[in-house]
C-alpha cells in the first residue's frame, strides 16, 4: 500500500511538472530537477514500506515458531531411560512392524541383524520403507510392533540423546564448506563451535573414509 501511494505521488508530479514544460512555464531543467527530488524522497519511503512488511512476516514467522515450540513429541524416554553404551554395535530388528498413520504398515514383520564390522544394504522401490527404517533406528518414531535392539538393548529403553550420539550418518548429498579438506575433516569433531581433532586424528579419518590416498595423489 506504501508503495501504491509513493507511485502514485511520483507520478502525479511528474505530470504537472511534464506540463508546466509544455506551457513554458518550466524548463526542462525543472523537469529533471522535479524528478530528481521525488527519487530522492520517494525511495527512502519505499524502502520504509519494504522494511515494514519485512518486519510483519518475521512476527508471523515467530508465532508459528513459538507454537511449534510449545508442540510435544510423541516420541518420549522412559522413566527409568538410561544411557546406552555401545560395545559390539550389533544392530536387530526384531520382528518389527510401524504404520505411519495407524493404518496401513509401511513396515511389517521385519527381522535382520547387522553384526560388528558388517554393511548391510537396503534396495526397494520409492515408499517401500528404507528411510523408514533408519529413523526407527534413530528413534524419530516408534515402532508399533517388535523391537529394536542394539547390543541386546531395546532402544526405547535408552534415552534418545545417547542413543543419536552413538549413530553417524552420511547423507546422499554430502554438503562441504568452502576451505579446505582438513577443516571439512575436522568439522565432524565440533566443540564449542570450533572444529577440533589433531593431524593424525585427522589423517585416520581420511584413511577410513578411503580418501587420504586421494588426497596425497592430488597434492604430488
């Protein structure tokens, strides 16, 4: 509405100074004078009705945060929850069923095991409950039926903070800072908002994840 209103105004005196151009009352000079001053009134206004809406939206946007905020999970620990110690790292589903809706089971009598040291693939079609699979493991639900267990231990009987810290994932799309690989490296170690790690904590991570080869072969 700012902006409606500022246009409006630019335009109208620009008409009667264009006018007073055509009866010779003023110079073209004028003109481009008028013109002049109505951009430099005009545009600070115009940032002024782009500032407010701005500000509005952001009010909005707080609301709904706030709201969600107050939203809580379904997922809860128990009780009696304790942390979980990872030895083995021996992952199994047991048996395990889940239904996104309380309908229709995306999952359904699943049963496998991951031992130590061992890589399991998941191939399906789209919707087919591989993602699924791997926020059950991370507790972003709870399975309806069966258990999950690592090291023996049911997941739901551990609490959700140390359980995602005992996991690591490597998403499909891998996102990387603009510096270089060892800062990347090291970003996986953040404390306090600064990365840590020292050079051969660094070079046994490269070695791991099979690019430190890579890396040299580069630099030679």
């Amino acid at each position: 509405m700012q902006q409606f209103v500022v246009c409006a105004g630019l335009g109208i005196s620009m008409y009667f100074s264009g006018m007073g151009v055509l009866a010779k009352t003023l110079t073209v000079g004028d003109f481009v004078m008028v013109n002049a001053y109505l951009l430099q009134v005009c545009t600070p206004l115009t940032w002024l009705g782009s500032m407010y809406r701005m500000v509005e939206d952001a009010f909005i946007d707080s609301e709904k945060m706030l709201a969600l905020l107050e939203v809580s999970p379904e997922v809860q620990d128990l009780p009696d929850a304790e942390n979980i110690v990872v030895g083995e790292g021996v992952v199994k589903f047991e048996d395990v069923s889940f239904s996104y809706d309380g309908t229709n089971d995306v999952l359904k009598g699943v049963s496998f095991e991951v031992p130590r040291g061992k890589t399991l693939a998941i191939v399906g079609e789209s919707g087919g409950g591989k993602s699924t699979i791997a926020r059950l493991l991370f507790r972003l639900y709870d399975v309806t039926g069966g258990r999950i267990t690592i090291d023996g231990v049911d997941i739901r009987k551990a609490t959700q903070q140390s359980l995602r810290q005992a996991i690591g994932v490597v998403p499909q799309e891998t996102v990387l800072f603009n510096e270089d690989v060892t800062y990347n490296i090291r970003y996986g170690s953040m404390r306090d908002g600064e990365p840590t790690g020292g050079e051969e904590e660094i070079i046994e991570s490269s070695k791991a994840s099979q690019l430190h080869e890579k890396v040299v072969s580069d630099l030679v």
